[in-house]
C-alpha cells in the first residue's frame, strides 16, 4: 500500500489537470480504488485490535497520509464502504473498543474531506455529471454526446446507456440492451 501511495502521488503530480478524473497508474485508471482498497482493509483488521487510544492515534498518524492521497485521487465508493465497516465495527466493538475506532473515522473523515477540497474544481464537475438530468428547452449542436446522451467522462453515464436504460438511445444498441454484465 505504501509503494501504490507513492506510485499514485507521483501520478498525480504528472497528470494534474488531465482530462481524466482519476490518475492513471502503472497503467490503470483504477489501481488507486485498489491500492485504497488494500488500506481499507488494513484499518479494519487494525480496528479490530486496538486496545487503547494511544495506539488509535499512532495508527491515525500512520495511515492520514495515504488515506488524503487516495481521496485526492477521487476513489469515491471505497470510502463509504470504509466508513460502513468502521461504524459496524464500533457498534459491535465493546465499550472501550469504541472510543479508538471512532478515532479511526474521524480520521478517515477528515483526511478524505481535505483530499476532496484539494480537487474541488474536478468534483464540482462529477457533481454536475450526476445532477445533470435537468433538460434544456434549446435545441443543443449534434455532437456524439448529445446524440448518444453521455458524456465520455461520465462513468454514471456511461453505466447508464451500457445497462441499456436508453432503450431508443443509439448508443445502447451497441450492446443487446439488458444483457451486458455491468
């Protein structure tokens, strides 16, 4: 997980402002959500164990850095499911558990909420990929976005017209509607 951190923030540094959203490392556009994935897993053994405060807030200095690393690289789901299993841990963690699991997501909170204000600009536009169902009244150019209904850089949207919910939508038949695997 260490050397994916440092592989991603050298990532990030060469393909800031690049069209797309996520770094592509070694490669792949999604070996970030994997490598976060690694440190997700790693907090939840570690939460299972920690006796004490003292330890939490040793653990939270260790893992701070590489958790604001994979939330500057807009890993979106894996932290929800962090923060899922983390709350599920301290509900079931006995009394004296809990006080160093909570610690443990107030960091994951903190750390991906200065990770997302570092990439603000890039959010503001995923957010208005999601928002976006409202339709104009002007008639917009052809372009092959408008004309398939999805914007490349949309992956909600692209889901969305490869599921074959835009039955009449070109783009859909591409694939037999309802039968691809995603």
């Amino acid at each position: 997980m260490a050397f994916g951190m440092l592989a991603t923030v050298y990532a990030l540094v060469t393909q800031w402002g690049d069209y797309l959203s996520k770094p592509v490392v070694f490669g792949y556009g999604h070996a970030a959500t994997v490598f976060l994935l690694s440190l997700g897993f790693a907090l939840i053994a570690i939460a299972a164990q920690l006796p004490d405060i003292r330890r939490a807030r040793i653990v939270c200095a260790i893992f701070a850095l590489p958790t604001f690393v994979f939330s500057v690289s807009l890993v979106r789901f894996i932290f929800v499911a962090l923060m899922a299993s983390l709350y599920v841990a301290a509900r079931k963690a006995p009394a004296s558990h809990r006080r160093s699991i909570l610690t443990l997501m107030m960091m994951v909170a903190l750390a991906t909420s200065a990770g997302i204000l570092v990439r603000y600009d890039t959010w503001e536009i995923l957010g208005k990929y999601i928002i976006s169902d409202a339709v104009s009244a002007e008639e917009p150019v052809w372009t092959p976005e408008v004309r398939c209904g999805v914007t490349i850089n949309n992956s909600i949207g692209v889901r969305t017209v490869l599921k074959g919910r835009g039955q009449g939508n070109p783009a859909s038949r591409i694939f037999r509607a309802g039968t691809w695997p995603i």
